[in-house]
C-alpha cells in the first residue's frame, strides 16, 4: 500500500466566509476526524496536496499527516475520504482526512481491472466486452489494501458474464459487495437489418417514375 506524508496545520476561523478567505491565500479547508479522534479543521497547501494525490489512487492513499498548531505537532495516519471540487474551474474546495488506526480494519472501495481477450471479443464473432462493475467494497487492514482487483475475462463468451464471486481476494481481504452482482459481460454484435433485393429493385423504381413524372411536368 502506498504511503505519503503531508503536513497541514490547524486553522481557527471556521464558517463559509473563513473558508473563502483561506481559498484566496491559496489554501485548501480540510478537516480530520475519526472514530477515536475530535474532529481537527486543518489548511493545507494545494502543491502540497497535489503531490500527494497525484501519486496513486487518492481515496486508498495511507497519509502521514503531520498537524501543526503554532505550539506543537502531532503525526496522525489518516487517508482521504472526500475531495469537494469546483465543477466549473476544477479546483479543490475542502478535503476530509480520516484518521484510521493500522491494526483495525476499514472499509473501502477499491478498482477491478479487467485482465485479458475474451473469446467472445473478435473479428469473427464480433462481440462486445462491457464492464458493468468498476469497484468493489472491501474489508482489511490499512496496509493490506490492493490497489485493485484482478479479473481474468479471456473465457468469456457471447452472452455470458462473470461475477462478484468470481473475484479472488488477497489474503487478509475481505469482499463485501453482493456476490451475485455482474461485473463484465459479452454482449452479442448488433444485427445490421438489409432490405431484400426485391424492395430495393421496387424502392429505385419508384424513385426514378417520381423523377421521370416531375421532369413532364416542369416541360
């Protein structure tokens, strides 16, 4: 699992308005909570954080958080638990840190990629591989997170699927999502309908007695 460090510090304004002011001295609102901890809000530096996430999977990041007030600093282990962005300028508006013990285990939503040519998926059968499920909930110990599931698809064929159950977790990994659910299937080539040669023929000539009868009467 990969880890980051980050360093943030505590901020005392809090409220909309603090939050927009902070955002004009580029700098991100984050808060820090967990199940054994008081809620800390946090700034931290958006270079800082852009550095941090930009180096795998941000929701499954474990982070050395180091908090610093102005009198001390306290390290915590945390990971990212929402990232509230801008939807027209993309920035970020405010991050949630979760504090998260190591010997305890969390849930957490981690990637399936899909490994491998179905056999339903060539020239000569022309089928249509389609992921229906793109995560999975999961079960674990922080440092036991994958970051992502692995799905062999190469024996699939038309009309046929593979499932949750399907899935062959790491060892301490627990799979919450519903085993039934469908993750990938073959669909079946769209049929091309072609009009009989007959309608065709009937369909040219009437197009060209159409042509013929606006050409007599235009003379």
């Amino acid at each position: 699992m990969h880890t980051v460090a980050l360093t943030a510090q505590v901020r005392k304004n809090l409220g909309k308005g603090a939050a927009r002011a902070l955002r004009h001295q580029s700098l991100i609102p984050a808060v820090l909570y967990g199940r054994d901890l008081e809620s800390v809000p946090l700034t931290v530096r958006p270079h800082d954080l852009a550095g941090a996430i930009g180096t795998a999977s941000a929701e499954n990041i474990l982070i050395d958080l180091t908090v610093a007030d102005g009198e001390s600093v306290q390290g915590h282990r945390a990971m990212i638990r929402e990232i509230q962005v801008d939807p027209v300028k993309r920035d970020i508006l405010h991050v949630d840190f979760l504090g998260i013990s190591m010997d305890r285990q969390i849930t957490v939503e981690v990637p399936v990629n899909l490994v491998g040519e179905p056999i339903g998926v060539s020239a000569a059968t022309g089928g249509m591989l389609q992921q229906v499920l793109r995560t999975v909930e999961i079960a674990c110990l922080p440092d036991r997170i994958p970051e992502a599931l692995d799905l062999d698809v190469s024996s699939l064929t038309i009309g046929h699927s593979l499932h949750v159950s399907d899935l062959r977790a790491p060892e301490g990994v627990e799979l919450l999502a519903d085993p039934r659910l469908t993750i990938a299937t073959v669909l079946a080539p769209k049929k091309v309908e072609e009009k009989p040669e007959a309608v065709v023929e009937g369909e040219e000539m009437a197009e060209e007695g159409a042509a013929a009868e606006t050409e007599e009467q235009e003379t």
